[in-house]
C-alpha cells in the first residue's frame, strides 16, 4: 500500500514537472514581449503579422502537417472534428450574446475562435511532441481557414472570395493536402527551411501575443462573461466531443488543449478592418481577459490532458 501511495505521489510529481515544463516557455515568451510592450510602447508588431501571416503561418502549415508523421486520414478526421468543435461553440456563444443582448454576429468570432495557432500549437509540441505539433497543426489550420472566411462574413456581415484568394495560408492547406494525398516526401531543403520558419514564428507570435495585450483598452465589466465562456466551455464541449468519439491519448489531449485555447489575436485584427470601433473594442476585452484568465486554465486543462490521456 506504501508502494502505491509513493508510486502515486512520484506520478502527480511527474505531471506538475511535465506542466511547467509545457507552459513556462509559453508563458515566458509571452512576458518578453510583454516587458517589451511596456518598455517602449510605440514597438511596431506590424512587421511580425506581416511575416506570420504570409510567411511564417503557410510555412508552420506546411511543415506541420507533412513531416510529423500524420497522415491524410488523421489530417481530415481533425479538420472534421474541429468544425464539429466551432459548430458547439456557436451554439453555445450565440445563447450567449442574445442573452447579453450583443450584436449575434460581430461579437461572435472571439467566442468560436480560439488561440489555437499562436498559444495552442507551442503548448501541444511541448506536450505531446512533435506528432502533437502535427495534429495541432491540423485543428489551427481549420480556425485559420475560418478567420478568413466565416471571420470576415461575421465582421462585415457579407464576404467576397478575393479575401480567401489572397490568403496564403489557404494555400498551405491545399498544398499540405496535395503532399499528403500523393504521399510525397518532403525534400529536406524544404523541410528545413520550413522548420526554422515555424520555430521563428512560434516565437515571434507568442512574442507579439505580449506586445498586444500592453495595447489593448479593455473593460472587466462587459468581457469577463464572454470570457469565462470561451477558457470554460470550450473544454467541456471538447469533452463531449471526446465521449462521443471515443477518443484517447494524444488524440483526445490535443483536442482537448486546443479547445481550451483563449480568443485569438486574429478576431481583432479582423474586426479592426471590417467592424465599428465600439465592437473592436468589445472583442479586445475578450481577447485580453480571456488570455489572462487562460494563464490558470490553461495549466488544469494540460494537468487533465497529461494524466488522463497521455
């Protein structure tokens, strides 16, 4: 019995260790930026979004998804997965805001939309390696696919395909696809040069994440409900996914990590370009509230992905 109890108390030990080991650097890298937000307060993120979302962004696709070993199976069973996921969410998120009388359809994208790529891709390569990076990979590309798409129908309340053609990390997913499909080996020039691409853009966003929470003009007092939703529900509608599936280990600790991920960066800087500034402001709050509250989420939800699905 001493034996169980000493195993026990090793094996809680083991995942506390694992889930600082996960979220430090995560959390580190987002401190600097912070510090560095603070420091100088007219730092110009421009340059990082403009290299995340045409360079970085396509090349973390492309490397993610055709060198960690998923396969066009797994690929599509997670993009499957996710929409189910963003379908939950906005059911859930659209009760929400017709309860707190917001507008149904600007408000909606931080709700359904989560901080997969920028927060949720680093903690699950530090979770699960690098085939968690690729399955990952696989639910970021999805709520990319999204911002582009259903983001900006929501913001502007119509959409044109001319966004969606000039994105370039839709053509990462269709070129991902192709390799996957034909079951092509990357070409090591390639694979390199994508994984110093990925590995600078992890850093460079989960930097800029830091920069962008010292600017944000956010209120408590109208965001603390939305956010609460996104760090909290998200996860329970990803348990329900889980159960119904019946998915295990890394499958369903990915999903789970990925769901419990705080409003992505993206929302505002959709909503900057197509909605009033009253509901920039109120997506801001979301963003900014539901981040901080995701720094004590975050760690119970890797805690329960480790130990029940490792």
């Amino acid at each position: 019995m001493a034996h169980k109890n000493i195993y026990g108390t090793n094996h809680k030990m083991e995942i506390y260790i694992k889930i600082f080991e996960v979220i430090f650097p995560v959390f580190f890298v987002i401190g600097v930026g912070y510090y560095l937000g603070k420091k100088n307060p007219k730092f110009d993120t421009n340059f990082i979004t403009n290299f995340a979302g045409n360079i970085g962004t396509p090349a973390m696709i492309f490397y993610t998804v055709t060198t960690t070993g998923i396969t066009l199976s797994i690929f599509i069973h997670y993009f499957i997965y996710a929409i189910i996921m963003i379908a939950g969410f906005a059911i859930v998120g659209l009760f929400l805001l017709f309860f707190l009388k917001k507008d149904l359809s600007m408000e909606l994208p931080p709700l359904i939309l989560p901080n997969t790529g920028n927060m949720g891709v680093p903690i699950c390569l530090f979770a699960y390696g690098t085939q968690g990076l690729g399955v990952a990979s696989a639910i970021a590309s999805v709520i990319i696919l999204f911002h582009f798409t259903l983001g900006v129908f929501l913001a502007k309340k119509s959409f044109s395909f001319d966004i969606l053609i000039k994105s370039p990390p839709v053509y990462a997913i269709i070129i991902s696809v192709f390799f996957l499909y034909f079951e092509i080996d990357t070409p090591l020039f390639l694979e390199n040069t994508t994984f110093l691409l990925t590995y600078a853009t992890i850093f460079l966003v989960l930097m800029s994440l830091g920069i962008a929470l010292t600017k944000f003009k956010f209120s408590l007092k109208n965001s603390i409900i939305l956010s609460l939703c996104r760090v909290i529900i998200g996860p329970l509608i990803a348990f329900a996914l889980i159960y119904n599936f019946d998915l295990s280990g890394l499958a369903a600790g990915v999903l789970l990590i990925q769901s419990a991920m705080p409003s992505a960066i993206l929302n505002y800087l959709v909503g900057t370009m197509y909605s009033p500034k009253k509901i920039v402001d109120s997506v801001a709050s979301t963003i900014v509230v539901s981040t901080l509250m995701s720094f004590i989420t975050i760690p119970i939800v890797v805690f329960f992905a480790l130990k029940y699905f490792n």
